[in-house]
C-alpha cells in the first residue's frame, strides 16, 4: 500500500495545477485576440484598410514597440498598385517592398517562425520604420503562399523574454498564414480594379473611371459651391506619326506624353485616356485661373520632349489642350453639369485646333 503524498508533494502538484490553468488561460486570451485580429483582417475593404490592420492596428492590440511588413515586389507590381490606389508608404513607416527574398538576412535552415534575441547588426532591415524604438527580442513570420515566400510579417518588444528561441509558435504561425492569404487577395483584388479601370497601353486611368469621376467631382463641386476644372488634351497630327513612323511608334508616343502629363500633375488630378490620341484631365478644387496654368506647363513640357522612333532620327509632338471650368452652381443635376463641363472642354480643343494646335484655349461662354 502506497503511503499518502507529502505535503511537499501536495503543494507542488498545486503549483503544477496553477500553472497549467494559468497557461490555458494565457492560451485562450491569444486565441481570442487571434480570433479578433482574423476577424478584422477579413472585415478590411482594402488594401489600405489591410495594412491598418496588420501595422497599426496590432501593434497597438499586442503593445509591442514595433511592426514590419516587408513584401517582395520582384516586377514592381505592387509598387505601383500602391502608387495608382494613392497608397502612402510615409503613412505605413512598418511597409517595405524588396526586390528578392534574398536582400534579407537568412536564420537558421528553415523557412518558419524564427524567434529570439534583436541583433543590431543584421536585424535592422526587418524594422523599416526609422522610428523604431530599442528592441530586445523580435520574431520573424514568413508569408507563404504555395511555394513562395511573398514576404516577412514582423514583430519587435523591448521586453528580452518576449520571444524567445525554440518557444511554441503554433499561434505565430497560424497568423503568419492567415495574414499571407489576405495580402495575396487584397492585391489580387486591387490588380482586377486596375485592369477593369486603367488604360492597358498608357497606364492612366480609362473613359470609365473618369466618368464615374467627373460625376463624383462636379456633384462635391456643386455641394460646396467650389470650382472644379476640365482638360481635353489631344496629340496634333497623330495619324501622320502612325503614318510616317508605325504604330508601333505611334504606341510608345501614347505612353510618353501620358507620363509627360502625369509630371506635371498634382496627387488629387485625374488623368484618363479618352481615346485613340485623346486624353482627359479633372481637376478637382481649380478655377480658371491654374487650369489655364496647369493647361500650359503640360503643352510646353510636351513640346520640349523627344521621343524615339526606334532610329536614329527623334519625333517632335506637341498638344492641344481645352479648358472649362464649372461656373453655374445654381442646377442640382450632378450629370448634366458634368456632362457639360466635358462638352465645353471639347468644344475649347477645337478651337485650339482651329486657331493653329500646340495651344491652349478656355472655354467662352
């Protein structure tokens, strides 16, 4: 017969109880807050929104003193979804786009969670907020999809026992995952918007996405009783550069006058091709005035480019440019006036046209 335990033996098992109850507990707090934070992760309606999430957002849930999310962009795709979305990377100081995985520092042989103490010599890199406070500890989540690593969800505490090196990370990784797979969509999502709502050959905005915005402009532009501006911009002779050069010419003479245009232009312009050689311009809170100015830097830019025939011999082209500016804010109807600010920007190009080309006109009433 087996003599009863001690009450050494007694408390200690106690102590093991406790701790095991406090280490359930502790497990159940992180699977709510992972809950919480999936939960928000799918409730984001975009790209911006998901970045909140994962930068701001749980930094401040975990209270850690750092977050970073490096993302590889090997082709710059991402890069410029973010500059067509007017995605900020000042406002997300934790985001960095890498050109290869292999600009990052490697530990150890696998490609799963990597914890344990900050070294201020290869760690930095993960940490691209200049602000970064001191760390201690950081854990390191790669974001995988398929095959590939699509990039490098971070963590940094000052607090040294924080993560630690060979510690559980069944819920680290489950995050990791789950993380991985909303960037995926969200980029995924954002490239299906651009397709249906940019312009394949120049990159800029297309007839549909100008609509829609001219009409969401001139119906503020009416509320506020604010100014609101439109340029019809048209390439002088571009059936003779098709012509005498190709279209293949033709193609890459598009390209460089948009971009040629889009230089000159503020972050709250819209450009859109309108077609074949025609392009439009809203200029949302803009009177006459710096319209006409606007109108006249992108003419003269125009006239001073070069543009490669694919010889030794460079093209010359220049631009005709229409300006009209919403004057009567006594109608209601948001389509009409938007409808007839286009109309008067078309009818100021063709008397541009008619007085000669490479010029600016307003639109007289």
């Amino acid at each position: 017969m087996s003599a009863d335990p001690s009450s050494s033996e007694i408390t200690q098992l106690r102590r093991r109880l406790r701790a095991f109850v406090s280490q359930a507990k502790e497990n159940e707090r992180k699977l709510g807050r992972l809950h919480e934070f999936e939960i928000r992760l799918i409730s984001a309606s975009g790209l911006r929104d998901l970045l909140q999430v994962v930068l701001e957002d749980y930094r401040e849930s975990a209270q850690l003193q750092a977050v970073g999310l490096l993302l590889v962009d090997d082709n710059y795709e991402i890069r410029h979804l973010l500059d067509e979305t007017g995605i900020d990377e000042q406002g997300f100081p934790g985001l960095r786009l890498i050109s290869t995985r292999s600009a990052l520092a490697r530990h150890e042989e696998t490609d799963g969670v990597w914890m344990g103490l900050y070294d201020r010599e290869i760690h930095p890199i993960y940490f691209p907020d200049p602000a970064t406070p001191p760390l201690e500890s950081i854990a390191l989540l790669p974001l995988v999809r398929g095959d590939n690593i699509i990039g490098y969800f971070t963590l940094g505490s000052s607090e040294p026992g924080r993560y630690i090196a060979g510690a559980g990370s069944a819920f680290l990784e489950r995050m990791a995952r789950f993380i991985a797979v909303c960037i995926e969509n969200a980029i995924n999502h954002e490239k299906v918007k651009r397709l249906g709502l940019v312009d394949a050959l120049t990159g800029v905005y297309n007839r549909r996405y100008f609509d829609q915005r001219l009409h969401e402009e001139v119906q503020r532009a009416l509320r506020a009783r604010g100014p609101v501006s439109c340029l019809y911009l048209d390439i002088d002779h571009f059936k003779k550069i098709n012509d005498n050069w190709g279209h293949g010419v033709g193609d890459r003479v598009l390209r460089q006058v948009a971009e040629t245009i889009r230089r000159q232009l503020r972050g709250s312009d819209v450009l859109a091709r309108y077609g074949g050689e025609e392009f439009v311009l809203l200029l949302a809170d803009t009177g006459e005035t710096l319209a006409a100015e606007i109108a006249e830097r992108i003419r003269a830019a125009i006239a001073r480019e070069e543009f490669a025939t694919g010889g030794e011999a460079a093209l010359v082209a220049t631009i005709s440019i229409g300006i009209a500016t919403l004057a009567d804010f006594e109608t209601r109807d948001a389509e009409a006036a938007a409808q007839s600010l286009l109309k008067h920007a078309d009818q100021a190009l063709y008397r541009a046209k008619h007085k000669g080309r490479n010029r600016c006109e307003k639109h007289s009433s």
